[in-house]
C-alpha cells in the first residue's frame, strides 16, 4: 500500500475517513494524539468535491527495476519526463521487543538513516496518466518514498510500504544488483533462529592474548596478528566504525570459495542470523556482527598447522576490503614466519 497526502487540512488528527451515499461528500473524524500538532482535541469535517479537477496519484505497481504511478489527470510530459525532477529514498525499521523503531538504511545494515535511490530515467506512458519511474536500485524495503513532479510546481508525496517487487518493466533498464530478502524476514528469522555464539564462552587457560579493531575505509587495525600453533587466544574486537562488521577467521586457501559464498549471503534471509558466516565449512572462528562502538571478546585454539591464515569481515560488502592475516608460528622456537 501507499499514502498519498490530500491537499486539505483538518483541525485534528484524521483516524476514519467515509463516503455518504447522500452526498457523495466523506466525512473525516479524529483526534489529537500520538505526535500531532493540530488545533482542536478532536473534529468531524466533511470533504466535498467542487467539481474541478483534482491532479492526484491514483495507483502504482511496484517493478524490480522501477515504479510505475497512475494519475487521475495528463501529466506535462516536458516536466514529468526529467528524472532530475522527481526524488526517490528508501529506509527500513528493525523489529523487535520495544516500542517503535528508528529508521534504518535500506542498504547498510544498522546504520540509522535514510537512501537516496538514483532516478535514471523516467518514461511517459500511453495515455499520458502513468509515468515509470526508472530506479534500478530499488530493494523490498519498509518505506519507499517518492517525490514526483507532474507539471510546472506541482508535486506529489507516495510514501510505499515495498513488501514484493514485481518482475522488470518492460522497455526499461534492467537491474543488476541482487535483490534482498524484506528487512522484515531478515529480522524474524534473527530473532527466532540467531544461536550462540560458540567461541563467546571464556577460558582460564589462555596463553596468548590479541587486540582487532576497525579501521579507516574498511580495513582492520592491525592487518596482521602473530601467534603460535596451539595458543589458546583470547582475541577482542573492537568496532569504532559508523556501520556495523565482524571478524572471521578462515582456513588458509579458502579465501576465493569463501568470498563467493559471502556475496551470496545478501539474498539469504538466514544469514543474519548466522552472523553472515558462510556455510562452507572453512570458517575456523568469528564474534559476532558488532554493531557501531561496540566490542566483543572470542576464545578459539589456534590451528597446530603453521601458515598464514586469512581474516574478514563477512559483513555484505565488506570482504573484499576488510582483510588482514593470522600468522602462525611453530608452537617451539622462537623464529616467527615472516
């Protein structure tokens, strides 16, 4: 569904809006309450039609790689058609155990704040009453909003609930990014199915202690932790970053595999709940998805095999850039690989 704002004012908060038989009039009633700023505690008005046209969306449908809207009247092809005219961004909430939610990115998990949905094209239809909105980014998303000019200072607001995307419009471009599970699954499925983590239970027997946090433009600091074969580590990870990421460890020669199976985990609604660590049997250990100013501590048995072993962010996106390497030394000697 969508609400589209009516060009009418009430003295008080609209709740139930209803169509007279009689009349042809509908009649509004509400309340204040729940964040409004209207005059009056309370009202019943009635909205009648003058007989002028009235220029307003009357429909949509939502496509993978854009919006198509229906107006009640022509719209001026020489504005509608500008894609410079029109606005699109997109937000989602987290659902959970409190009340309310703020409003999350649509395309970086955990980050508060809107995203602005590049608008490449936008196509008149035949009849000159429907416009396709060209938005190759556009995802299932908790609210869509739209900012659409069909003439010379006239706009309209759709604010679309995004549950499911239609197949690609025909004649238009195409989208190339996969398309994510609704934020709403996401979050089901970590409520529900989200276990714990195995290496958060502490040790008394540690024999070496190390130190990861987040860098600058995706990167970890430091790039590179020395241990011995065998240790007991007591790694802690340390997130100061605005977004959130993890830290995973992997078994040496694995890191082109296990790269292809992160990028596939942003069409897995599990995967959150698995802290998006690939299921490829290569993952040695990993905290959690820390989210922005946390931290969290891991216990794990270094492998007794000497080597290099790669570390990611499993976060989706961030592999490719957020790598560095545990090396491990021969449990006896003092010589370290280099």
């Amino acid at each position: 569904g969508a609400i589209v704002p009516l060009p009418v004012s009430f003295r008080s908060g609209s709740h139930r809006g209803k169509f007279n038989d009689r009349d042809g009039a509908i009649y509004v009633s509400g309340m204040a309450g729940w964040g409004t700023y209207t005059a009056a505690d309370g009202c019943l008005q009635r909205v009648r039609y003058t007989g002028k046209s009235l220029q307003q969306p009357i429909g949509f449908h939502l496509h993978d790689n854009g919006v198509r809207i229906d107006f009640a009247e022509p719209v001026d092809s020489g504005v509608a058609a500008d894609p410079a005219r029109h606005f699109a961004q997109s937000w989602n909430y987290r659902y959970g155990g409190g009340y309310g939610s703020d409003e999350y990115s649509s395309q970086h998990e955990g980050l508060r704040g809107h995203d602005h949905l590049p608008i490449t094209a936008v196509q008149v239809l035949s009849g000159g009453r429907s416009l396709f909105l060209e938005i190759p980014e556009i995802q299932p998303v908790d609210q869509l909003h739209l900012l659409v000019a069909t003439g010379a200072g006239v706009e309209h607001d759709l604010v679309i609930t995004a549950n499911r995307l239609d197949g690609p419009m025909p004649g238009a471009e195409e989208r190339t990014l996969p398309l994510r599970p609704h934020p709403l699954i996401a979050d089901t499925a970590r409520a529900l199915n989200t276990k714990p983590n195995p290496f958060a239970v502490p040790s008394k027997d540690v024999t070496a202690k190390v130190e990861v946090g987040v860098g600058p433009n995706l990167s970890f600091s430091p790039r590179r932790l020395d241990v011995r074969a065998g240790d007991l580590v007591e790694l802690t990870f340390t997130n100061p970053d605005t977004v959130p990421h993890n830290w995973a460890l992997f078994k040496p020669g694995t890191l082109a595999r296990v790269g292809a199976a992160v990028n596939a985990l942003v069409t897995d609604p599990e995967a959150a709940a698995r802290q998006y660590v690939p299921e490829t049997g290569d993952c040695l250990a990993w905290t959690d998805i820390t989210p922005p100013a946390g931290k969290m501590a891991i216990w794990f048995r270094v492998p007794e095999e000497p080597g290099r072993y790669p570390f990611l962010c499993t976060f989706p996106g961030h592999w490719m850039a957020m790598q560095g390497e545990l090396v491990v030394a021969p449990a006896e000697g003092n010589g370290k690989p280099k």
